[in-house]
C-alpha cells in the first residue's frame, strides 16, 4: 500500500505545556493514534527549519526523554524543531516501541505509519525544511528510527540510534529478546539502505549487546565504495571511545559507529534528570545534531 493512511479522527488539539516554547499535540489515522510534544526553537518564525524526531526508550516518556537528552537546550541554540511522540501503555506496557512485530516493521502500517504520519503533520503545520527531516532514537526507540529510516527514506534525510537495533532485526517479542542479548545475522528480505546513519552505543551493554550496533552500521553501509577512518578519544567526562566514519566516494555521504568503552545501557553525555542516561559520555546529543545538520537531502 502506498501513501498516507486515511485520518481516523481529524480532531487535533495543541496548548502549551509547563516548560518553555513547547507544544502538546496528537496525530491519528487508521493505526491508532499518539500524542507528541513539539519543542518550537525562539526567533525563527520567517525561516523554513530543521526538525529532528526522537523517539524514546522502554519505560521513558517524552519529557523525560527530552530532559534526558537535552535535546531541547541544543534545537533552541542552532535553531530548529524537535517533536517528542510518546508511547502509550495501551500500546506496549512497557512504553517499549514495537520494533519487533511484522506489522510494525514496514511503510504505511501500524506505528511506522503514524510516525510518519505526525511528522507531516509537523511539517505541514510549521515551515520545516523538507531536505533537513531527521530521526533519533533510543533502545526501542533506536530501533524505531532504524525503521523509520529504512521504511521512509523520502522523509528522513539521516537516522541517529543509540543503544538500539537494525531494522527487521526480529519477528517476535521471544525473538526480539534472543537479538537484544546476541545480535543476529540480518535476513536478505529486509534490504540495505544507504540513510546516513549515526550510531552510539556502549561495549558493556547488558540490555542490547553491542553486536547490534555493529550490525546497524553494516546495514546502513552504502553499495558503493567507501574509505574508513578511526579517531580514538575521550570525552569531557572521562569516558573513551572509538568513533569509527565511512565516506562514500564521491559524495557527501557519511555515516558514524561510537563505540563507548565501559558504557552501559544509557544515553551518552545525558543529564541525570532523566532516565537511563550517563554525563560521563561524549555528548551523544550534540554529535548527532552535527551530524544532522551536515546531511541534507538532495530533493528533487
């Protein structure tokens, strides 16, 4: 099925929540329906903007995710948009995305489908750049993104996923446990993409084994040549880390593996207000608005 699923109820509603420039609104269609917020940056009202989705993980909600990340802080310094979907207990009772059912998985069904569907809400509501449309992700929420990217590469001009999956990564809740703690080979039905990707995630994971960011960052690898390049660092905070980057030949196609040593299951360079964060890290929030910014869609 192509396009748009049809609008199930059209009602939207939009106030102002208890911190600044934000908004609280919903989208549905015939997959169900999610409420988001939407941090709007101050002084930008003439100029077409960036907005990067986040996606959160198990157990988070929006906010807390957006204090975690401090996401916010960033979008309101180099201006852009940032929209906050929330996952319902009545979705999953974990508040976990659904990454790992078959029909969460593709374009234009279930969740897929309404992310993608408030996304053009937001862009048709506010004056978003359409070449600058990015997603992140955390944990479930990682491999939310990874989705999202490979199932809406017109929408998304570049994909970041911390702690999380590749996409197609499992069928199953029973399987989605298998990968979390193993990893898995990626099945040949679920095709390689080239979205520049920006992947983070820590060597001692105990929730999603790292192999798995390993195999995000072979999923996105392009089928073109490509040279590699390794920086070994260590962030303010004390943590060291290996940042691996891939250059198409040719282009300005670039994606990113942050491999960081002694890191758990957390968001690198997080406020502690949040949850499932770690200051010590290289700010993970920051690297991937960079990373964003740098990647523009070539638009037709």
């Amino acid at each position: 099925m192509s396009g748009s699923l049809a609008i199930a109820s059209t009602k939207t509603y939009e106030r102002t929540i208890d911190w600044p420039n934000s908004l609280e609104r919903r989208f549905g269609n015939t997959a169900g329906s999610r409420a988001y917020d939407l941090f709007v940056p101050s002084g930008h009202a003439e100029v077409l903007l960036p907005l990067v989705v986040m996606l959160h993980g198990c157990s988070q909600s929006s906010r807390d995710f957006a204090i975690g990340t401090g996401m916010d802080r960033i979008a309101e310094e180099h201006g852009f948009l940032v929209a906050y979907p929330d996952q319902p207990r009545s979705a999953n009772i974990a508040k976990s995305w659904n990454w790992f059912r078959e029909g969460d998985q593709h374009r234009d069904r279930g969740e897929p489908s309404i992310l993608a569907g408030l996304t053009r809400q937001v862009m048709e509501d506010f004056r978003v750049d359409p070449a600058r449309v990015y997603v992140a992700g955390l944990s479930s929420g990682g491999a939310a993104a990874a989705i999202m990217a490979s199932a809406y590469p017109d929408i998304f001009a570049a994909v970041g996923i911390h702690s999380g999956l590749a996409s197609g990564s499992a069928g199953s809740m029973s399987e989605a446990f298998s990968v979390m703690r193993r990893g898995v080979s990626l099945r040949s039905s679920h095709a390689t993409h080239s979205v520049p990707t920006i992947v983070f995630h820590g060597d001692r994971d105990r929730t999603v084994s790292s192999l798995n960011g390993e195999q995000i960052f072979a999923q996105a690898r392009p089928d073109a040549e490509v040279t590699t390049s390794v920086v070994e660092g260590r962030s303010s905070g004390g943590m060291a880390y290996t940042q691996t980057v891939l250059t198409e030949a040719g282009t300005a196609w670039t994606s990113e593996h942050w491999v960081l040593q002694g890191a758990g299951h957390a968001w690198a360079g997080g406020n502690p207000v949040g949850s499932h964060t770690d200051p010590t890290g290289p700010d993970a929030s920051r690297e991937m608005a960079r990373f964003f910014m740098s990647h523009p869609m070539a638009l037709n």
